[in-house]
C-alpha cells in the first residue's frame, strides 16, 4: 500500500487547517489590494483620472471597470464560486497586462505587476480549495 507524502503540493484527501488558514491569509493580500484598487476607481481619486488619461481610456470608463472589478472579486471571495473569480481575476488583470505593454510602462513595477497579483489568488486558493489542487499534474496520487 502506498501513501504520498504530506508536502504542500501533494493532494490529501481532507486538507490541513493550517493548509486551509495559509490559503485565506496569502489570498487576503492580492483582495485587499483588488479591494483599494476599485474604490479608487468607483471614487475616481486624482490618480485615477491621470492613469486614465496616461493610458488612454476616458475616464467615464473608470467606475464600470471598478463595478467589473467588484464582480470579479465578489466571485473569488465566494468559496463556492472562487474558482470561476480567479479565472475572471486572471483574464482581467491580463487586461491590464495589455494596457501596460501598449503604453510602454516599466516591465517589472507596472506591467508584470498584475502577474504577481494573479500568482497569489491562484496560490491561495491552491492552499485552501481541494479542487484546485486536485488538478495538480505534479501531484504523485492520482
């Protein structure tokens, strides 16, 4: 009989609560950010109307991409949907990826950011959502 060992990689059949705690606490960072980052939109703060104007969007345009941010977030923050969230988090933050690349921003502090944002909703919710980990192809127990 053989049994997998218990790495942070390997898919037991309950998770850890400390696996589960690991994933809520590395998925609050890029919430908490996605969180500041719509209400400056919805507010429409200074900074958000020169973004706007640096990056070429009109900024009546700021508050329905906050309210799509919201969307997205709500999804994510819903255990029962977080999966779908992350999906629609990646394939907006790659949206802004786009926007970065077109405007020629810094690689690594502006265009590459929304990847290290992605990294860590996927990586939380690798840690806390079994089904996420079980399409682990690395994993040695299938």
């Amino acid at each position: 009989m053989e049994t997998a060992l218990n790495t942070p990689f390997s898919t037991p059949a309950t998770p850890t609560k400390d696996r589960t705690r690991l994933g809520y606490a590395v998925s609050s960072l890029p919430v908490a950010f996605l969180i500041f980052d719509t209400v400056i939109k919805l507010v429409k703060v200074g900074p958000v109307v020169e973004a706007f104007d640096r990056m070429g969007y009109p900024q009546h345009l700021a508050r329905g991409i906050g309210l799509l941010e919201t969307a997205c977030l709500l999804l994510y923050v819903v255990p029962r949907t977080s999966v779908l969230g992350a999906v629609v988090l990646t394939g907006f933050l790659g949206g802004a990826i786009s926007t970065h690349l077109r405007i020629g921003d810094p690689l690594f502090s502006h265009t590459v950011f929304p990847v290290y944002v992605a990294t860590l909703l996927w990586a939380g919710l690798f840690l806390r959502d079994p089904r996420v980990r079980a399409l682990n192809p690395f994993s040695s127990t299938h």
